[in-house]
C-alpha cells in the first residue's frame, strides 16, 4: 500500500515489489499510473502472500475498506481493526 502526495492510500498487488514501485516513479506515457501522478509516495504497507491469487484477492478487499481500516492495518492496531470492520451507522 502506498501513501500518495495527496494523502490517498493506493492498493495494489505484484510480483516484484522493487520493479513495480520503480515504474510508479517513472512518469512514462503508456504507464501513465495513478501513483505516478500524485508524486511522491510512501511505500506504508507491505504483506506478502503465497499465490498471485492471494494477492489480487487481498488488494480487491483492502481497496474497499475506509481510510481509517486502511490506517489500522498500516499500524498493525488490531484492536482498531476490529473496531472499523464493524458496521458504523
């Protein structure tokens, strides 16, 4: 998970973690990424996973959840976690 310039959290997945965060960098037309235009970013949180499955399910679920489960997860505060995994009304 990376921490853009304007303080949006951006979830992704990938085989090379190095690789992928150096092509975010660049500011190549046909990469054109959301990353790359909100410049720079923060490399927050990093969970490694044992299948590609694995990891593009965990981006479709860490994409859904608010600011602040995302906030918790980067702090491992699994109290918090729990907390904002509950419905809020």
């Amino acid at each position: 998970m990376l921490k853009c310039s304007n303080g949006l959290y951006y979830v992704g997945h990938t085989d090379d973690l190095d690789r992928r965060l150096d092509q975010h960098m660049t500011k190549v037309p046909e990469l054109n990424s959301y990353v790359s235009q909100h410049l720079p970013f923060e490399l927050v949180f990093v969970e490694c996973t044992g299948t590609r499955a694995e990891a593009f399910e965990a981006e479709r679920r860490i994409k859904k959840w608010s600011r602040k489960k995302k906030e918790a997860l980067i702090e491992q505060n699994w109290e918090k976690l729990s907390f904002w995994s509950k419905k809020r009304f």
